[in-house]
C-alpha cells in the first residue's frame, strides 16, 4: 500500500510539476494595482490584456462607491448563514427578480461561486437514469459536473451540429430504455477559442428529439445580444434555453453567479441544490454591488458599444498582420502560434520585459503539443492606441520566434 503523500509527491500533476519553476511568474503572477489596462507586475507598469474585466465596471466611480458604501454599511458578514436557514435578505430577492427580468426568464436562483454552481446545479438536475449530452470543449466545471453523473453522458465534437444530433440519438434511445431524460450542456461563448456555441442550431434540434438545454453563459452576459442579456440574445433563440447560467465573475467584474429558469425549476434548485442549502449567503455588498453593475449595464450601452470597438480594432488588426486568430466571434481574442514550451515561455518573458504587454498564454496540456495560444481579453477601457501598440509588439515577437530566436534556453534570469 502506498502513502497518500508519497504518491502526491511523486506527481504533481502536468502543470504542477512545472512549479519551482514558473510560480510567480507565469503561474500564480501578481498583478497589483486598480484592476485595469496598466498595472503593476514585478515593480514595472504593464499594459494588460489579461483581465475579465469586459465593461470595464471593476474601477467604474458609480461601482466603486456602491461596493464601498455597501461595506461599510453591512461589512462582510452579513447575512450570516446559508439563505435557507438565516442569510435571506430583500437585496438578494431584489437581484435575483432584476437578473430574471435581465435574461427573460421566470426566475433566479443566486450562487456563492460560478464554478461550484455550475458543478452542483448539474449534480441536483439529473439522476442515475438521465442522460447527459455535452460539447467536447466545455469548461472545467461543465466537466467536473458531469464527472459525478452517475447515468450515462456523450460528447460530441466541438460545435458539430452533425455529432450532436447523432449523440442525441443514442443519448434518446438509452433514455427510453432507463426512463431517463435528456440533458444537453453547452456554452454561449467558449472561453478559450473565443467561438460562440451554435445555439440557434441546437435549439432546432428541439423540433427531432426531446431533450433541455443548459448554458453556460459566463463570456456572453453582457457582451453579446443587442441589450448585452447574452448569447441567446445575440442568436435570437433565447426562449429556447432553459436553463440559463451567468457568473458575475466577468462582465459584472465581481463574484458570485445565477441560475435562471422556469419557476418550478429554479424553485427546485433552491430547495435542492447542495451548494447553495449547505453554504454561506453571498454576502451584501456583493449583492448589492451586482445590483449596481446589473443597472450600469442596461443604462450604459455604450460600454459594451466600446467593448466592441476595440475588438473589432484588435481582431481586425491582427488579422490584417497575419496573424491567425481562428473563428472567434466573441471579444476573446486568441492569437495562435507554433513552438515549444521553452519557445513559448521566452516569447512571453520578452513580451512582458521589454514590450510591458501582460497577457496569458497557454500550451500544452491545454492544447496540442507545438502549439501557442496568447489570449487577449480586451475591454471596453482600453484605448486603440492599445491595440496598435499590441499588434506592433505581436509582430516583433512572431518574427523573433519564426526566426529561432526563443530557442535558447533562458533569455534571462526571472
């Protein structure tokens, strides 16, 4: 028999094993400063592309005076306890009616944490008898909640209408032979590859098979659809969602999520859903700092409207210099690159040391071997002068690389 320990020690994992190496620097990085375009890394100002902050609402005055307001009125505490037992207050009902009239839908359900509601929300809804259809691609907490399914799941290929309707199929007739039902998972906007999910088509599949759609919508609420209420919105096949989830962890540069849906449903995730029954209500100044950023959102247009404008700047500029930036049509914005691990860890130190441009970057095991992702998050505070200035130092970075220049071992000590 083996100690639990010894055998952590012995692996740490595919990232983890990379740690003494990267921590502080290209992993766990400390960024200080307002959360904004240029902040502070390692003493020396940088320009960031690596924050969720889309509307720019974490250093919007009207946002920073209502979280300070709400602290110093309720502190953190309060409301002390789970919402079932004693942490209820008007505010949360208040944002909870406000968000279902947001996305359109009957009601609201309020999460302490996006990623644990979505693992529990999954976790309550289906039983051993249910199916689970999902897309390849989905985030980790759609995987880590469908890991403790029970019943059975299938995949199917990113985005291929063609595979899902077949693992419909196959997710149907196991479903009439247990009892079951159906669930399909899937995301408004993936956060990696910046594509949205092809909503419209899967709401289609409605007419063929028999089965709810749950979304995870976390990069599309505020940032896509004409009032900023999501991809449904955007794709006009919001009706056809019946399960809607939003984290304030993006747009609303907060913490905390919801669940929307019908009544019945979000009544039955209230009474159900263990990570809510058996956790600490979110506390006040969230709530009501998410109930201020909810009404800059729908008050200010203009901020998604600029969103888009330095999007549209960025990805079309990129373009226009070669780059590759795949089929995003959301504000992420992927780069893609070809090179190893040590090419891409000296690309990212150059970019950050001498061009003062942070950013994330991501390789292998998240993507194939030989391949470079730097992801670009822009947002609605960014100036294009940002963007020129980004895409200049991207060209210079690219030519370096073409060229073998990241190939030595260490451009310099970190």
């Amino acid at each position: 028999m083996k100690d639990l320990f010894d055998k952590i020690k012995a692996n740490r994992g595919p990232i983890g094993m990379h740690a003494k190496a990267s921590h502080g620097y290209f992993t766990f990085p400390k960024l200080e400063g307002d959360a904004s375009p240029r902040m502070i890394f390692r003493g020396k100002e940088r320009l960031n592309w690596s924050l969720n902050n889309y509307l720019g609402l974490a250093n919007h005055p009207e946002v920073r005076k209502a979280d300070a307001d709400a602290a110093a009125q309720f502190g953190l505490a309060v409301p002390m306890g789970a919402r079932m037992m004693s942490g209820n207050s008007d505010y949360h009902e208040q944002l909870e009616r406000e968000l279902s009239d947001f996305v359109k839908k009957e009601d609201t359900i309020l999460c302490n944490f996006g990623y644990q509601a979505m693992v529990s929300a999954i976790d309550c809804l289906v039983d051993r008898h249910d199916v689970i259809v999902y897309d390849a691609e989905s985030h980790a907490c759609i995987l880590d909640g469908v890991r403790l399914h029970m019943g059975k799941r299938y995949v199917f290929k990113h985005n291929n209408i063609a595979d899902c309707e077949k693992q419909l199929e196959r997710a149907s007739k196991l479903a009439e032979t247990s009892g079951g039902s159906v669930l399909l998972i899937t995301e408004g906007v993936f956060g990696m590859r910046g594509d949205q999910g092809r909503l419209k088509e899967i709401v289609d599949l409605k007419k063929k098979f028999k089965f709810r759609l749950f979304v995870d919508d976390a990069h599309g609420i505020g940032t896509m659809g004409k009032t900023g209420a999501g991809t449904g919105e955007e794709q006009g096949c919001q009706d056809g969602i019946d399960i809607y989830f939003g984290t304030f962890a993006k747009s609303f540069a907060l913490i905390g999520g919801f669940i929307s849906s019908e009544e019945q449903i979000v009544e039955y995730l209230r009474y159900n859903m263990r990570s809510q029954i058996f956790a600490k209500s979110l506390p006040m100044p969230c709530v009501v700092g998410a109930l201020k950023r909810l009404e800059l959102i729908r008050r200010l247009p203009e901020l998604k409207d600029n969103l888009w404008k330095i999007t549209r700047a960025m990805q079309d500029g990129l373009k226009k210099a070669g780059f590759e930036i795949g089929v995003t049509n959301s504000p992420v914005t992927p780069v893609f690159m070809n090179g190893s691990i040590p090419e891409a860890t000296n690309l990212i130190y150059d970019l950050r040391e001498n061009f003062n441009i942070f950013c994330s970057m991501v390789v292998y095991p998240v993507v194939p071997k030989g391949m470079i992702i730097l992801r670009i998050i822009p947002t609605a505070v960014h100036t294009m002068e940002d963007v020129t200035y980004t895409i200049d130092a991207f060209s210079k970075i690219v030519g370096k690389l073409k060229s073998g220049q990241y190939m030595a071992e260490k451009i310099a000590s970190f």
